[in-house]
C-alpha cells in the first residue's frame, strides 16, 4: 500500500520535470517563447530574468476595473455559469430522451440516425448559426454547450436502460407497475449510474466547448481572456490560461466521478 502511494507521487513528478525540460528546450529553441521560470512569475509577480518587476495574474484574481477588465477569477466565473447552464439544460432534457430510447423501440430508430448524425458535428460549426438565431453572447454559448453535451447523456441513459434485467421488467408487468413507477422502481436504479457516466462526459465537453465559444464570441469569460492575451501578444499569460483551464477541468472531473460514484450501486457493493 505504501509502495502504491509512494507511486502516485514520485511518478507524476517524473513526467512533470519531462514536461518541463520539454517546454524548457523549445523556449531555447524559439524566439520570446515562454520560459517555466518567467511564466511562473508571471503567474504570481516577481522579477523575470530580464529584470522586470511583473504583477502577476494570479496575484490579484479578484480585481474589478470595470465591467470588460475583471481578474482571472471572475472569468472562470463566468465561464462555469455558462459552462453549466448549458450542461444543467442538457440533462433535463437529455435523460428523458434517453429513458424514451432505451424504452421504446420506435423512439430508438426515429431518433438514432439523427443523434448519429449530430453528435460528431463540431461545436464551431454550430457557433456562426446559434449567434445568428440568438443575437446575444451569452445565450449562444449556452445553446452551444447545450448542442454538444447532450449526446453523452442521451446515449448513456439509454444504454442503462437496456442494461436492465429483463426478468425485473417481467416482474412490473405482473405486478402491473405504470410507465412511471416502472422508471422509479426498476429502471432508475439500475440506469443511474449509466446517467451520471454520461453526465461526466457531457460536463467535461461543456468545459472544452466554452473555450473555444468564447474566444469566437468574446465577451467576459477564460476563453476569451486566453483569446485577449493572444492579441495583446502575452504569450506567458496564454500558457497560464491553459493551465487554469487544464486544472478546472481536473477537479470538474473529480467531483462528477465521486458523485457518479456515489450512486453507483457496483462500487457500493
């Protein structure tokens, strides 16, 4: 047990100082691209190794200067309101949908071909039609992470709703069970672990869809800011960005898994 633990420290600092004399050689390599060491400072303020004082981005993330200059705290902010006012949307209408496929037969061959059709459609290509319909920022980067995200949670929904047995569905027969207490009594239980998977997988594409909708869209939000530092050529600050980004959807994933993993009756077992 000892040795597993020593494992998952030793071996993500193994890879981590790889990382970083890759990063350090193409920064030789390249002209003005981002040292570890400067980016650092740039990160948390201090002196970069040509004797510039920085401020650093995360030195202050919850400054406010006016409604279009905010610090990196209120971008994540703002993105992850719309990261899961999309995602929150697609589940409600997504596990329906899904029970409705795993269901009934009929619904799983109208809408198969449709959900196959549109799944792997990128979300850039859904962005120029959505702003043009909405008009507005905001709600086009939802519609977008709604029309990419949904689809995980449809095909998972349904695929646990197959996966139930079918000497249960047998018994609600007998039992005369109605479509509704057939969901709650037999279905759900065994479909909810199904669900949260797709839910998993669903908000880990809602966060990668943000950014790139943003940095089309603009307006306040992570996506955007990492788009503002590329145009104002702070290419240390884009590195930071993407790290922030990296780390959010870390722990995005780590809470849905514990949760998906609470209601999940095999882990339980």
């Amino acid at each position: 047990m000892k040795r597993e633990s020593y494992k998952k420290i030793v071996l993500p600092l193994i890879v981590f100082f790889i990382i970083v004399g890759i990063w350090s050689s193409i920064a030789q390599n390249v002209n003005n691209f981002p040292t570890p060491m400067d980016t650092f400072t740039h990160a948390f303020g201090g002196t970069t190794s040509d004797g510039d004082e920085i401020i650093g981005v995360l030195s202050d993330p919850f400054y406010v200067e006016n409604e279009d200059d905010k610090g990196v705290f209120w971008q994540i902010v703002n993105s992850l309101q719309r990261v899961f006012s999309g995602f929150f949307l697609a589940v409600i209408i997504g596990v329906p949908v899904g029970l409705a496929i795993g269901m009934s037969k009929n619904f799983q061959l109208a809408l198969e071909p449709y959900i196959q059709i549109f799944k792997p459609v990128s979300p850039l290509a859904w962005l120029p039609l959505l702003l043009f319909v909405f008009q507005d920022i905001n709600t086009t980067a939802i519609s977008t992470i709604f029309v990419t995200s949904i689809w995980p949670i449809i095909i998972n929904t349904a695929l646990g709703v197959k996966s139930v047995n079918e000497d249960y569905l047998n018994v609600a027969k007998v039992l005369r069970f109605t479509p509704l207490e057939k969901v709650r009594k037999i279905i759900l239980p065994v479909a909810v672990p199904y669900i949260f998977t797709g839910m998993r997988l669903s908000l880990g594409i809602a966060w990668l869809v943000i950014v790139a909708a943003e940095m089309l869209t603009g307006g306040i939000g992570i996506g955007f800011w990492i788009w503002d530092e590329y145009n104002n050529l702070n290419y240390y600050n884009i590195i930071i960005g993407i790290i922030i980004v990296g780390l959010v959807g870390y722990i995005l994933d780590v809470i849905m898994g514990k949760i998906a993993d609470y209601f999940d009756y095999r882990k339980r077992a």
